[in-house]
C-alpha cells in the first residue's frame, strides 16, 4: 500500500460524516437568518414618556399602560405607513409625499379625529420652525454679553483711568 491508500482508508469515515453534517450547514445558516428576522421592535416609549411628562408632570404611568400605548402608537404607525404604500402603488410614483400620508391618516382616522390631528400638527411645526428660525438668528447674531465676541470697529475703546495727582510714576 502506498500512501495515498492508506490516507484514503483512513478519511472514509470523514466523508461520510461530512455527508451526514450537509443539514447542519443549512439549519446553521436558518438559525443566522432567523437571528437577523428577529430584529428588535422600534419603541416609542421615550417619545410617550416625554409626551405624557408634559401633559401630567405629577402623574406616573405603569409599565403595562405604558406598552399599551406603545403598542397602539406601533400599530397606528404600521397602518398608516401601509395606507400610504398602496396609494403610492395605485398612483404608480416611487416617492412617498407628505400628501399621501395626510390622506392615509384621514382614511384610517376619520374626519373628526383628522381634523384634531392636523391642527396639533400644524402647531408643532409652527413651534418647531420658531425653534429652528431662532437658534439661526441667535448664531448669526452674537450676543452682547459674550466676552469672546469682539467689540464693532465703530465703537471707540474706552480711555484709560487717570492716574491720580499723588501717585505719579517716578
């Protein structure tokens, strides 16, 4: 027997596990697969939690009410965004537009409700443009109490204190 032979007798028992191990590589790479399918759920529950401190500062909130909330506010979330891919599909466009999800929130919300939510929506964005519109001017404009912030050449520098008559430099 020369090696090759004797090298191939003794890896036969190899291939034939190698064989049996073929599902294992495919369950492996199901169970990678279905790792990356279970991606963790967005939550909402910092966004609810400042909201809420800011209607009730003094009231708490359970965990369970505070993943009902989370869970409607996802819910709401799915349905309208849903809503809005279809009319992008009927109207045969590829860019989602601020009018289709309006009309998938009055679709899914009712009039009534609609109404209510357009009107705290077109106050926050007035409030969140006053916001944005402030912290420009405040960086284009600096302010007067800033010691870094140089003087304007047109104001003349302040002159030196006079020196007493009793105290003169020798």
């Amino acid at each position: 027997m020369d090696r090759s032979e004797i090298s191939q007798a003794d890896n036969s028992h190899l291939n034939e596990n190698l064989s049996d191990t073929s599902h294992t590589r495919s369950t492996a790479s199901a169970v990678v697969i279905s790792r990356r399918a279970r991606r963790a759920r967005p939550t909402f529950q910092n966004y609810i939690y400042k909201i809420f401190r800011s209607l009730a500062s003094d009231l708490r909130i359970s965990k369970q009410a505070m993943d009902a909330l989370n869970s409607f506010t996802f819910d709401m979330f799915e349905k309208i965004t849903s809503t809005s891919f279809q009319m992008i599909k009927i109207k045969q466009r590829s860019t989602l537009g601020a009018a289709q999800v309006e009309a998938a929130c009055k679709l899914i919300l009712g009039d009534e409700l609609y109404k209510e939510v357009q009107d705290k929506y077109k106050k926050a964005m007035l409030k969140y443009e006053k916001s944005i519109s402030a912290e420009i001017q405040d960086k284009a404009e600096p302010s007067q109490n800033d010691p870094k912030v140089a003087a304007p050449k047109d104001e003349v520098a302040p002159a030196p204190a006079p020196i007493p008559k009793g105290k003169a430099k020798k």
